[in-house]
C-alpha cells in the first residue's frame, strides 16, 4: 500500500504538475511562501522545505529578495557535468586540491570542466560567462582576489536562474549565504605568531596578500596574538603586497626590514613560496636561517621541504578540500544537503626554521 504524502510532497507534487501539464511558463512567478502556506495550510517551515526541494531538482529557482520562479526544465535536465574554476591549475597547491576533487567526480560519474582566472578578476568575469553558456550543473570556486571581489553578483544571479548549484573553497562569497569551505587563517595568523612568542621572539615581522580574504584573515590572527602578549602593531615591520607585486615588493620590504636599526627576530610569511623568497634575500644578504631570522609560513606545500631549510607551517588539506569540495557539490545538486559551510582547524607543523631566543 502506498504511503500518503507528507504536507511538502503534496506541495511538490502539486508544482511539478503545473510545470508537466505546461500550465505554467518559464520565468513565472510562484506565490509569496506566506500566500503558498495559506493555499496548503500549512506553516512557512513546510513551503520552504518544499521550495528548497523544488529548487534542488531545478523546477524552480529563486531571487535573493524577489521569490521563486519556475524554471526552463528543458535547459534544467539533471546534467553529469560540473566545471571547476580557480585561481591557479598547474602552480603550488593547486594541481593536489584539483587532483582530489577530480578523482571524487569520476567515482560519482561525473565530468569536471577546468577553468582558471590567473587570479584576475576580469578574466574570471570572463570564465564565469563562459560557465553559465556550458552544460553543467554545479560549479566549485575559488574567489579570484577575494578581499576586493565578492564575487559577480550578476553573475551568481545567473548561476541560480539556471539551477547552478555552487560553492567556494579557500574564500567564502557571502559568510551566511553561500556555500563554501575554508582554513581557519585567522586561527593560522594566530597559531604561527603565538608560537614565535613562545621562543621569545618580540620583534616579529609579517607580510602578508592584501587582495584575499586569507591575507586579511591571517592579519587578523597575527595582531590578536601580538595583543595578548601586550605588544603593539608596528606597521614598520608589517608588509602587504598584491598578486601583481609580489616578487618586486618581498625583494624590497626584507631589504627594508633588515636595514633597521632594530631588526626583527622572526617572520611571518603569507605562504611558502614567500618564506622562500624571504630566506633567498636573507641569505643575500648574508643572514641564516634561523640563526639570525625565525620564519614561518602557510600551506605546508611541497616548498616548505624542499630546501635545505624546513619551514614550519600552517597545514593546508589540499586533497582532502578537493574531496571534500566535490561531495558537497554532488550532495548539492542531488538535492541532499543545501549550502554546507566547512573550516578546517588550523594545524601547526613544526620544524626546523625557527630558534628559541
């Protein structure tokens, strides 16, 4: 015997057979959720578990502070394609964080399409055109310059009005709307600095990218852990650069930074391909690591070991986001879960770049 359906079945159903039957068309408005709830009687948790529902299997897709709209099924049939768009492809972290969100794709039958933005906001406006044109059904992304970019607000609209189901990693496009999964940076700015004070280090310099959230963030953690030590911000020895400087600036601001009269002991780099531009010029200018100079850094890439100078840093997942990544994707479009936020803790990694003072 058939079970009756649940109050949000019945309002499924009931749309679905408009949209079957052709009695509505493409772009039409649905009901207010107060008016849907009146014509079932029914409360507004059971209409918005059935648009979530109706949303998830593209029926209907909806506007931020509009309402719901029926969709073009024929352009809106469950699809195996899903289309990746980051920063970078084939440089640092990047080909490990891709490597695992492909193998997830394929064991899930699906196919990924790669796109990169080179960290550009313009050309990532262009790859998101692009994407919205493809045949795909989800969409995994990481935010070019994320500090000064919230992403493309037409271009999110775009990705809903075709059922595009999506979600960021390293970066979040909109902290309690969006989907997305990140490293705790600002734990990672506080970790790193904690530990340098915990040698004894004082005097601790940073340089950090100013045109991301994962820049701002770890900022944010390097000053809450000078605070606590009761020591004060000193914008001299503090150093940010953008994507399109930052060999020419590092080169200068550790020039600069050791030129003082009082030079710091330690430093806290953005990342490791930084902490090793940083060493590069210390040892230039005839300095050793961490003889003279403490270093630590972000990623624990392959970088952090491949010197003679083991770096100590913060972990990134890498594979394991991509993973991850491509499983809240495919839950996404399947209609199991709806806009997951992830933070992974940030894991210190010990090793050899840093000295007790």
């Amino acid at each position: 015997m058939k079970e009756a359906e649940t109050k949000h079945e019945v309002i499924e159903r009931y749309y679905m057979n408009l949209v079957e039957e052709n009695k509505v068309s493409a772009g039409e408005q649905l009901p207010s959720e107060n008016e849907i709830a009146s014509i079932f009687n029914v409360s507004r948790h059971t209409v918005r578990q059935a648009l979530n529902y109706l949303a998830q299997e593209g029926w209907i897709y909806k506007e931020r502070g509009k309402g719901s709209f029926f969709a073009n099924r024929k352009n809106n049939e469950q699809k195996k394609n899903v289309a990746v768009l980051t920063t970078y492809i084939s440089d640092y972290i990047f080909p490990r964080i891709i490597s695992g969100i492909e193998e997830e794709l394929r064991k899930k039958g699906y196919n990924l399409l790669l796109f990169s933005s080179n960290n550009d906001i313009e050309a990532e406006k262009l790859c998101f055109e692009n994407i919205i044109n493809q045949d795909i059904s989800g969409l995994i992304v990481e935010p070019a310059q994320s500090s000064i970019n919230n992403l493309h607000h037409e271009s999110i609209v775009k990705l809903e009005k075709k059922g595009i189901q999506y979600i960021a990693i390293n970066a979040n496009c909109d902290e309690e709307n969006s989907a997305y999964i990140i490293v705790d940076d600002e734990q990672g700015g506080y970790k790193l600095t904690n530990y340098l004070l915990g040698l004894g280090h004082r005097n601790i310099a940073a340089v950090f990218k100013a045109d991301d959230m994962q820049g701002e963030r770890r900022r944010k953690g390097y000053i809450k852990a000078l605070q606590e030590y009761n020591l004060c911000f000193n914008k001299s020895i503090v150093g940010e650069y953008i994507t399109d400087n930052q060999d020419m600036y590092i080169d200068q601001f550790v020039k600069k930074m050791l030129s003082q009269e009082n030079p710091p002991t330690a430093i806290v780099c953005y990342n490791d391909k930084v902490a090793l531009r940083v060493i590069d010029n210390c040892r230039k200018e005839g300095l050793e690591i961490p003889k003279d100079l403490s270093i630590v850094s972000f990623d624990d890439s392959s970088l952090a070991v491949s010197s003679d100078i083991k770096i100590t840093t913060i972990k990134h997942p890498k594979r394991e986001m991509g993973i991850m990544a491509a499983k809240c994707i495919i839950d996404m479009i399947e209609g199991r879960i709806d806009k997951p936020q992830y933070v992974y803790d940030a894991e210190l990694i010990v090793r050899e770049s840093c000295r007790r003072i």
